[in-house]
C-alpha cells in the first residue's frame, strides 16, 4: 500500500514537473518570437513613423486584452472551456494566414529592406 501512494505520489509529482516545463518551453518560444517580431518591425519601419506604429501596437494590444477580458467573463463556466479553446484556435490560424498574406505580397519598400527572392 505505501508502495503505491509513494508510487502515485511520483507520477504526479513528474506530471506536474512535465507541465512546468512544457509551459516554459511555451513562455521561451513565445518571447523569442516578440524579440524576433520587433526586430522585423524596428527594421522595416522608417524612423519617422517609428511613434506612430509603437502607439498603433500598444492600442491594438490594449484592444485584445480587452476583448479577451470580457470573453473571460461572459465564458467563465468550465463547461465553455471547448470553445474557448476552438476561438483561440481559430484566431491563431487568422492570424497566420494574414501573415502569409502580407509576405506574399510584399510592398516595394518590403522588396528593398529585406533580401527578396521570388522563388519563395
């Protein structure tokens, strides 16, 4: 018997570690895309409208926190816990696709700041 509570004790105890980790490596890549995305957007944008994208970013941000604060309060049931995670999904794939869009088609001025290849 205490084999078997010491034996389910270190399963849980290695799931949970197993989850702290999977979480981490989540928070890694999460921040290594932001570092990667600002690059891009700190070289592609002209230092003139530098101001002006910084604010549109933080306004778009504030916006999505706002909007994912009051979907957190009308879904707080466990039981929404499916569609939640559909609508994340589904807003990670519209945002994947949007940016495919944009890299298919780049600009000129996208064409001259970073190497262009047409067969990619």
């Amino acid at each position: 018997m205490a084999n078997q509570i010491l034996s389910n004790l270190l399963t849980l105890n290695l799931c949970k570690l197993l989850c702290l980790f999977l979480q981490i490596l989540s928070r890694l890549g999460h921040m290594s895309y932001d570092v990667v995305g600002a690059q891009i957007i700190q070289t592609g944008i002209p230092s003139s409208k530098a101001n002006l994208i910084g604010t549109t970013e933080v306004a778009v941000a504030s916006l999505a926190e706002s909007l994912m604060l009051g979907v957190a309060i009308i879904a707080n049931d466990p039981s929404h816990f499916g569609c939640l995670a559909m609508l994340s999904l589904l807003s990670v794939v519209g945002a994947a696709w949007m940016f495919c869009r944009w890299l298919l088609n780049p600009t000129d001025e996208q064409k001259s700041l970073f190497s262009y290849h047409p067969q990619f």
